[in-house]
C-alpha cells in the first residue's frame, strides 16, 4: 500500500466506531464499514459521514460525505 493510502486509512481508524475501511484512489472514495452501536440514530449515516469527512480534512485530505446509504 501506498503511504497515502495508509495514511488515510489510518486517520479513519482513530475512531472506535471504524472497524473497517477501504480506500480506492482511481475512484476516489472510501468505504467504512462501523459498529453496530453507530447504527441506533435515525440519521447515523450523514452523522457519521459528516464526522470522518471532516477528520479527514484535518488530516490532510480533500473528503465530503457521498452514498450515504453505503456507509
């Protein structure tokens, strides 16, 4: 893996509701997959979307929430 592409990676993982993330470069997007827990909030996903796109900006990397009904 690139050292992008782990960095990315693992500015996802500092937050215990990631438990998995796949990054794509060529289509440019991430899927993150979380507990359980995450899911109990009626809009959960633009919650959570919105929270790790914007982490993402701090770490550096151009990020905003895109199929929220993939996350």
């Amino acid at each position: 893996e690139s050292n992008e592409l782990m960095g990315e990676r693992n500015c996802l993982f500092i937050f215990p509701e990631v438990t998995s993330a796949t990054v794509d470069y060529k289509e440019a997007r991430a899927v993150v997959w979380t507990t359980p827990e995450v899911k109990v909030a009626e809009d959960w996903q633009k919650q959570c979307g919105e929270k790790l796109a914007s982490h993402l900006g701090t770490c550096g990397f151009e990020s905003r929430p895109q199929g929220m009904d993939c996350l």
